[in-house]
C-alpha cells in the first residue's frame, strides 16, 4: 500500500467531513488529512469536485470521490478486509439509506434552520428538529434490535451519517439553552450519544463542542457580512 | 406469496417512473397502484409515514421508499440479471454521484421554468441549462452515461426527457438546440423497451404541468 494513497480533503469542524474519516478509521486505513483553509478553496479541490466544488473530497490514487455518503459506501466497498459499515441484508441497506437521507435532507436543514432564524420560525424549526429526534428515537429502536448503535454491534452507515452532528447538535442546545437529546423524551438516543462519541473510530475526529461552539461565533459573524452565496 | 410487488406510483413522477424503467429491465411482475396525490391512501400514509411520497416499492408486505434507494434495492435483490450499477466500486461511486446530482437539480429546475413567470422564470431557464449542460460534458462521446449500455444515472435522468416537450412549451426553449448531445442519447435510450414503455406521452405530461401551472400562476 503507497503511503499518502488515500487523502482526504477537508476541515475539522465539518460534520460532513467527518463521515469518511471515521469511515477509513473503521477500516484502519491510514490517510492523509489536507484541512481547506476557512473561506477559500484550494486549487486541489477544485480540481477534484469541479461541479459542487465541496468538501469533503476523498482522493484515493488520483481518483476523487465526492459527497460524503457515497465516499463512505465506496469505502465500504473497497477496505473489504475491515469490519462492514453496511449490512448485508438489501431491505436494512435500504432501511439505513433512508434514514441517512431523512437526516440530511430533512433533520439537518431544521438544525440549519435554527441557526439564523428568530422568533415564530425559531419556534418552528425547534419543533421540527424535536420532531425529527422523535422519529430517530424510533428508528433506532427497531434498527438496533437492542444492540449498542443503529447498525448493531458496531458502528454503521446510520450511525456515521447521524452521529457526525452530534458535535453540532450540542452547540445548538448551548446556543438555544434547550435539551434536544433528553432522557425522558430518547432515552435510546441519548446512550446511543454516548457510545457513539466514545468509540475508537470517532473520538480522534469529533470536535469538541467548546472548539466549536467558538468556530460558530466566527460562522455567525461571517454570515452577517458575508455576501448571498452563490449557488 | 413467493415474491409480491406492489408499486405505489404516480403516472407523470419522473421518480417514479425510475423504478417502473428498474423493474421493467429486471423483467420483475408487479402491481401498479395509482395514487392521487390530492387524497392519498392509507396505504400510501401507512407505508410512507414520514414523507407521505410516491414511489413506494412494497416488496412482501415490506416498504421501500425514496426512488434511488428503490432502484438500489431492486438491483441487489434480483441481482441475477441486467446489472443497473457497475461492479467496480470507483466507477459506482461515480455513478451514484451524477444520479445524485441529477436529483439535486432536475426537479427544482424543471419546476422553475414550468411554474414561474418573470425574473425567476428566467433564473429556472439558466439553471436549467446549466445543469444540462454540465451532464452533456459528463456524457462526453459515451453512448450512455454508464458506457456502452444503459445504466443507473441513465435511469436516473431518462425520466426527465418526459418533461422536457413541457419545459420548452411553457418555457419558450429550445433544449435540442441548446443541447442537441442530451436529445440524441435520450432518443437513443427511448430505444430500449424498458425506456419506451415507461415514459409517459410528452403531450400528456404537457397537459398536466399546464394544468399544474395554473395553481401557481395567473396569466
């Protein structure tokens, strides 16, 4: 195996980022992590994802892979030798891409939501995002079967792609003064946390929640002055 | 009851009509259900709880819900004929990749310049051949997308030509101009059964979008 095979472009306080590295720390595969500088892009990665131009990027070889749940399925498919980040089973690989694709599309874009909205929509967001835990509470049930994480005994494609927000989740409780994660209301979920932040393949990835509760003050502030995105 | 397949559906989805195009090349039997989207069925509610959208697959009582999910789903279970993704895992990651990207932009911008007037008609118009453009480069001289033969981001984006007669009537385009490379491979894709069975009439879709255009827009 050439050293430096495997690279990931990226930055630390991404959630989506942080997909394929615990992905590749699953499968015990060495890379090399090149962090974006904050508010420019690199000619590497534009190169590499012209048409989206985002982060995170895998360069395997001379081969980019982009966005971030297809890298950690190709992953999966590649490092055959280290334990499965998708069941075998095709109705729970379904069941998993479901739930991956609910989180991103809809639970995340309320969490996104919550961060610049104020007043009646701020209370709005906040329900969906209550809702939206609600649903995830249930799921986990039924996908873990009484086992440690969504996908059983050990980490799986839900459980990366829900649990890279976690470290956000918990600036949103700060920043909002609420419980999202609560014993009373997902007990399942709340355990389910702390396993997941607690596992070897995320510990060395997960942002502490003090680091980026500070990177949001300087999101937040470039957001007030930054020009509308362009899309 | 060895293999039961019902497909909750809607005639002019272009989501939809992916999973008719998946099932029709696995040569699978199943059962069409139509569903009205203003009055939608307990089944559907019951299946689909969290999104309450068509395409639903129901595979032995079991559902499957999100049109590329489906269509992944189908092609591991009836894994023994007519591959829809590639076996090499760069060249799926590839594949799944242009299938997302055309879910990112087809709708909304198909949406764009079928439903609007004005300045956001013609900010729709420039997404939408933008995003035409870009996967006629990703096309290159391939006769499919996926290659020499038809494949799952061909699948993923045939089902949007049915859309197209309605996007440059009511969008006053001309996309075989503008993008003569896209008209050519989905002529070329119409030729395939699966394809030519599945989708739906340009002029009935065209009707219905104008029907549709009609509850967003006064002219």
């Amino acid at each position: 195996m050439v050293k430096n095979d495997v690279k990931v472009l990226g930055a630390w306080p991404s959630p989506y980022v942080m997909r394929p590295r615990i992905a590749l720390n699953i499968k015990s595969v060495n890379y090399e992590f090149l962090e974006e500088t904050f508010g420019s892009k690199s000619e590497l990665l534009l190169q590499s994802n012209p048409v989206h131009k985002k982060i995170p990027v895998l360069i395997h070889g001379d081969k980019p892979i982009c966005e971030s749940m297809i890298i950690v399925e190709y992953i999966d498919e590649v490092w055959t030798s280290g334990p499965s980040i998708l069941p075998s089973d095709p109705y729970d690989r379904a069941i998993q891409r479901f739930w991956a694709a609910y989180v991103d599309e809809k639970w995340f874009a309320a969490m996104k939501g919550l961060r610049s909205a104020q007043g009646e929509e701020r209370k709005a967001f906040l329900d969906q995002v209550t809702e939206g835990l609600a649903l995830l509470e249930e799921a986990f049930g039924k996908c873990s079967k009484g086992k440690a994480f969504f996908g059983g005994d050990r980490i799986g494609l839900l459980d990366i792609a829900f649990g890279s927000f976690l470290g956000w989740l918990k600036v949103t409780e700060k920043l909002n003064g609420v419980k999202l994660l609560d014993e009373a209301k997902t007990p399942g979920l709340v355990k389910w946390a702390e396993r997941f932040c607690a596992d070897a393949a995320v510990k060395s990835v997960m942002p502490e929640t003090e680091k980026l509760l500070e990177f949001s003050k300087v999101l937040a502030a470039k957001m007030k002055g930054a020009p509308p995105p362009k899309n | 009851m060895a293999n039961e397949v019902v497909l909750l559906d809607f005639w002019p989805s272009m989501f939809g009509m992916r999973v008719r195009i998946a099932l029709a090349e696995k040569g699978i039997k199943y059962e069409y259900k139509e569903e009205d989207l203003k009055n939608k069925s307990l089944l559907l509610l019951e299946m689909n709880p969290i999104n309450k959208k068509i395409p639903v697959l129901i595979h032995n009582g079991k559902p499957v819900c999100e049109s590329l999910i489906i269509v992944q789903y189908i092609d591991e279970v009836w894994n023994d004929k007519c591959p829809l993704l590639p076996s090499d895992p760069y060249q799926r990651a590839q594949a799944r990749f242009w299938a997302d990207f055309v879910d990112k932009k087809a709708y909304g911008a198909s949406r764009k310049v079928c439903n609007t007037t004005g300045e956001e008609q013609e900010a729709g118009k420039k997404e939408f051949f933008e995003f035409l453009k870009t996967l006629e480069v990703e096309l290159g001289d391939k006769p499919y997308f996926g290659g020499e033969t038809f494949g799952y981001v061909d699948l993923s984006f045939i089902t949007f030509y049915s859309w197209f007669h309605a996007c440059e009537v009511l969008g006053n385009i001309n996309i075989e101009a503008e993008c003569p490379k896209i008209i050519a491979w989905a002529k070329r894709c119409l030729q395939k059964e699966s394809v030519a069975k599945t989708l739906p009439d340009q002029k009935k879709v065209y009707e219905f979008v104008a029907q549709m255009r009609k509850r967003f827009v006064s002219e």
